[in-house]
C-alpha cells in the first residue's frame, strides 16, 4: 500500500461522520405503552412454554439429591482417606 492511499484512509477517518457526529446521542425514555407490551410478549412466551408435570419435577428432584448425596459421601470418604494418609506421613 503506497503512503498516498495511507494518508488517504487516515483522512478519512479522521473526518467526523456526516450523520451529526459530535452531538450526543438521542436517548429516549421507554414509553409505558412499549413496557407494556413487552411484557404482555414475555406473557404470551411463558403460555407457549412446555411447563414439566408434577411427577417429572419430583423425579427430577430426587434424582439432582442423590447426585448430591453420593457426590458428597465421595467426597467425605475421601477427605477421610487423606487425612488417614497424612496422619500416617506425620509418624515418620
């Protein structure tokens, strides 16, 4: 690339943008009208929604509490077991 059209792209972008660059940008307060009918889309969202059964929300459950409760029993047998190890490391 020759120092002509490098100086050229350096003006270029050095020159402000003809779209009101330099004035702060227009920020408008959300009308109640247009929170309003976000929320009645987020409304219509939640009814298409396939929701879980009862019986599905209690597997689901029983199965997340024994994941936790053989996570932390494998846990605990082995903070057991390490410690049993670095008791017997400390006797010699």
């Amino acid at each position: 690339m020759g120092i002509a059209k490098t100086r050229a792209k350096e003006t270029e972008r050095a020159k402000p943008a003809s779209s009101g660059a330099g004035k702060p940008p227009i920020r408008r307060t959300p009308s109640v009208q247009r929170i309003r009918r976000f929320l009645n889309d987020v409304w219509i969202e939640l009814k298409r929604c396939e929701w879980p059964t009862r019986e599905q929300v209690i597997r689901s459950t029983m199965i997340v509490l024994g994941f936790i409760l053989a996570a932390g029993a494998f846990i605990g047998v082995l903070d057991a077991l390490l410690s049993w190890v670095t008791r017997a490391l400390r006797l010699f």
